[in-house]
C-alpha cells in the first residue's frame, strides 16, 4: 500500500502538468478549477490498479483526466457561465511590449472555450503536440478521423483569427 | 498565426498557470476515506435509493394486487383494480430502466477512452427520459381509479363530462408526452419547460454531449 502510495505522489508530482492542462481548458473559475484537479486527483488514486503497461502512463492520465473534466463541467455548467469565458491570470504571460502575442492568445483561449465538450478535448491535445496516434488512442476514434476533425477544427480557428484582424 | 507559433503560446501559458496552481502534496490515506461528490457515486446512491422505493411499491402493490384478483375479483372495485394494475406494471417498467441504468453505473471506467466511457454515460443519463416517459403514461389512471359503480348509477351528467374530460385530456397528454419527448426535442420550448431545473441539467447536458459522440461516431464509420 505504502509503495503504492508512493508512485501515486510521483505520478502526480511528474505529470501534473496534465491536470492542470486539462482543469484549465474546462473550467475557466480558479474555485472550480481547483475543485477539478482534486477530483481528477482523486479518480486516479482509485483507478492506478487499472492501468494497463500496454499503453502510456501520460495517455492513461489524460483519459482519466478528460473523462472526469467533462462530467465535471456538466455539473459546474451554471457556475462557469457566471464567471464570464475568460481569466485574466491567463494572458499574463508576455511582456508588456507583446501586445499583439497576447491579444492572440486570448482569442485562442476564447476560441477554445466556444468549441464543444468533445472538441475541446482534441484542440488541447492538438496544442499539446500529440501525435494522431496518441490521440485516436486517449479518445477511442481512429487517427484519420483525428486528422479530419483537427483539420476542420484548424479551420474554425483560422477564420477567427482572419475576423479578428479585419 | 502559425501553428508552432500557436503551441508556443499555449506552453508558455501553461508554464505560468503551473507556477500559479501548485498542487499541494496529496495525503493518500485521506484519499482513501474521503467521501467524494462524484459523478458516478453520486447518481449510484439516489438511483440505489429510488430502486429500493421502486421495488418496495411494486412488491407490495403486486401482493395486494394479486390476493384481490384470486379472492376478491368478484366483489371488487374494477376501476380501482385495473386502474391500480396498469399504475404498478408501468412502475415495475421504470424499476426495470433504473435496473439497468444502475448495472451501466457498475461498468462505466473512467480510464477507458474518452468517446466511450462518455458515450455510456450519455446513454445512462438519456435514459431518464425513458422513465419520465413510462411514468408519465400513468397520469390517466389516476383519474380513474376512484371510480366506482356508485358513481355510474347515481352521477350527474355533468359530473360525467367533467370526469370524462379529465380522463381523455390526461390520457392526450400522457400518449403525447410519450412520444414527444425524445432527444430531438430537447430544443424545443415545452420540453425545457418540464425538464427545467438543477436536476435536469445533466440530463440536458447529456443529450447535448450525445449528439456530439454521434457527430464524431459518423465520421467514424465513413
């Protein structure tokens, strides 16, 4: 148990960053947030005997993670709605001088927070730098419909970024 | 922009949000006795609880029920009878979906890919329109039960086309709700009329995510 409890803490500890990730492009209220990642935390700890070798530990993580995520966002809906789509800690991440870089993530992260539960899900892991394989394999469709759906998603994207422009 | 521009920006913002949110170090034995309010959890104790009223209704519903019909049939009252007959096979119908919505419960896994696990609760939570279905097919009954031949023999005509109306408008309205509400429909302004409220609002939230998986299942299939 103590061993187990062990590579829990290492788990956690090395691939927080997914948690985090994952809190962040579903809930945008810093309460919820928290609340989240807590849970996911907690969906994890009870899960680990699950884990098969066959597939990666981050891959695993990520389903667990975004399976929690999106039921989690149905039952805080009504909160999230109130706190407005955006939080400003996000954007504060460049230099004063980078305006424009900025401006532009703020229109990713709104951009994002449009899109539906599922497509949510494959922009973060398109963002993420995951190759269709990994994908296909974190959502259950196969990688050619990870292409299609990205391709498509790419294209929502860039007409809001052309809109904004004009 | 360009795409590794775009990366760029999202890494970088995660890397400031992670400095942001620590998480703090997680106590494991607390995790083991913590009691969460989880999804799954959740929906196993209220639908758990609503089983056991369920069975318990049907059961004794039943057993009265059947000693009438054995013993009793020639003295009774039909219009109770079979009007509290149709009231307990439409209940036992609804145990039977709480049934399997509490089996689905059991086998949903959260480490499984996500359009799976999400589809399955999709079709667990969109399986209560089923129940609201069956039991709403009840409302003519219960207006109609107390009758009795009292009633035929000595009633005014008024009191009968009173009656007769309340019967054949609850009736409408029951076979009407039964077939219109239906995912399609969740758009619709009568239908969030009824299924308005907190505890409707996973069941909204699933049908919306169901159409979402059918979208993605489509393409799929192509």
């Amino acid at each position: 148990m103590k061993g187990t409890a062990l590579n829990f803490q290492k788990l956690i500890e090395e691939h927080k960053g997914i948690l985090l990730k994952v809190a962040r492009t579903y809930c945008q209220n810093e309460e919820d947030r928290v609340d989240l990642i807590q849970e996911m935390s907690i969906q994890i700890w009870r899960s680990l005997d699950k884990y098969k070798e066959h597939c990666k530990i981050s891959t695993w993580m990520y389903r667990v993670a975004l399976n929690v995520a999106i039921s989690f966002y149905r039952k805080n809906a009504k909160r999230n709605e109130n706190t407005g789509p955006l939080n400003e800690e996000l954007f504060q991440i460049t230099e004063p001088d980078n305006k424009e870089k900025e401006g532009q993530l703020v229109l990713l992260e709104c951009f994002i927070q449009e899109l539906n539960d599922l497509d949510k899900a494959l922009m973060l892991l398109y963002l993420e730098d995951k190759s269709y394989f990994e994908i296909s394999e974190i959502l259950g469709i196969s990688p050619s419909n990870v292409g299609t759906k990205i391709s498509r998603i790419k294209g929502k994207l860039k007409i809001s970024f052309s809109l904004l422009k004009l | 922009m360009k795409e590794s521009e775009l990366k760029q920006y999202w890494a970088a913002a995660n890397e400031k949000l992670e400095m942001s949110l620590q998480i703090s170090k997680i106590n494991t034995d607390e995790l083991n006795q913590l009691k969460v309010y989880h999804f799954i959890s959740e929906m196993k104790a209220i639908k758990l609880f609503t089983l056991i009223c369920g069975i318990s209704w049907v059961g004794i519903g039943s057993a009265i029920l059947s000693r009438i019909f054995i013993y009793q049939y020639t003295y009774a009252n039909k219009f109770f009878l079979f009007s509290a007959s149709i009231q307990i096979a439409l209940t036992a119908i609804a145990v039977i979906v709480y049934l399997y919505q509490i089996i689905t419960i059991y086998s949903v896994d959260i480490t499984e890919p996500v359009l799976k696990t999400q589809e399955k609760l999709s079709r667990l939570r969109s399986s209560t329109l089923w129940i609201a279905r069956i039991l709403l097919l009840q409302l003519p009954v219960w207006t109609t039960f107390y009758w009795n031949e009292s009633m035929l023999e000595n009633g005014s005509l008024l009191l009968w086309i009173i009656q007769t109306l309340v019967t054949l408008f609850f009736t409408f309205a029951a076979l009407w709700l039964f077939f219109n509400i239906k995912i399609e429909n969740r758009d619709k302004k009568w239908f969030r009329l009824i299924f308005e409220g907190k505890e409707w609002t996973p069941l909204m939230r699933a049908m919306e995510l169901s159409q979402q998986i059918k979208e993605y299942t489509i393409e799929e299939e192509r």
